[in-house]
C-alpha cells in the first residue's frame, strides 16, 4: 500500500467489494482496530469487530443480496501528516431490484489514518441522501401521527 491519495480513494471500492460479497469481515478489512461506524440512522458501532459481528447478521438477512453501486469518490484529500478525509457516494440496490430507489443513495464521509503501513478507516459517517421536497414530507407525515390522525395520501 503507499501513502497516497489515489490509495485513499480505494478504501471505498474495498469496502463495496465486501459488502457486494455479503462479507462483514471483508467491508471492514479497512477500518482500524477502534473505528467507529456511526450508521446513516445516527447508531454508533465501535471497533472493527462490533462493525463485523452487527453487519454480518444484517448481510444474511434484510441485506441479503443487496449490492451497493454507483460508487464515486467526489473528494479525497490528504489532509495532514498521516490523516485525509474522503467523500463517497453510492446507491443501494436490494436483492431483486435493478436501481436504487430514490431514498437509498448516501454519501459517506471517511476520516482515515495512516497506520500499519496502510490506509485505516478511524471514523465513518454514513448519511442517506434526501431531498428537501422528501424530508418536508416526512416531516409533516409526522406531524399529523403526533396529532394522533393518519396521513393521507397526496
């Protein structure tokens, strides 16, 4: 591996492999001993081996065959001595399905380090990507069920 940010980029790409494999252990091949996941929902993992022991399970079941696509690295950067930081985008397609659904694109944003000779994952952030138009009706769905009434289709 070199310090570079072309190796940067890959850790992605790595990651995807894994995940297109249903193999936790290979999507968190990269991160360090004491990373931490912080899902798109805001839940924290923390180690490689909590991201391995909840991801496994999640692959061989609601995640079954899911792959991930369209992966692309829109920033990487070298930030400091032994740090950088990449932004990663991608969608999640389900097992049966052909294109991601509007509400499963996400951008991932990767603080890693430089370690055992090789780029590490210290800290990833998963965020899914929504749409104003698509939050403000979620939000407003919401609304209605705190006022104890169902929403309507509209």
């Amino acid at each position: 591996m070199e310090f570079s940010v072309e190796a940067l980029s890959a850790v992605p790409a790595r990651m995807i492999e894994g995940w297109n494999r249903g193999d936790a252990a290979a999507f968190a091949a990269d991160f360090a001993e004491d990373a931490e996941l912080v899902d798109f929902d805001g839940t924290v993992h923390k180690g490689r081996d909590a991201v391995i022991a909840f991801q496994q399970p999640v692959f061989d079941t609601v995640l079954k065959g899911s792959r991930l696509v369209r992966g692309e690295v829109s920033f990487a950067r070298i930030v400091g001595p032994g740090w950088g930081v990449v932004h990663h985008r991608f969608g999640m397609v389900m097992a049966g399905e052909e294109e991601p659904l509007p509400s499963r694109h996400f951008l991932q944003l990767f603080a890693v380090i430089w370690q055992n000779d090789r780029w590490e994952v210290a800290t990833l952030q998963n965020s899914r990507l929504v749409s104003l138009e698509a939050a403000m009706a979620l939000d407003g769905q919401a609304a209605v069920r705190a006022a104890g009434q169902e929403p309507t289709a509209g």
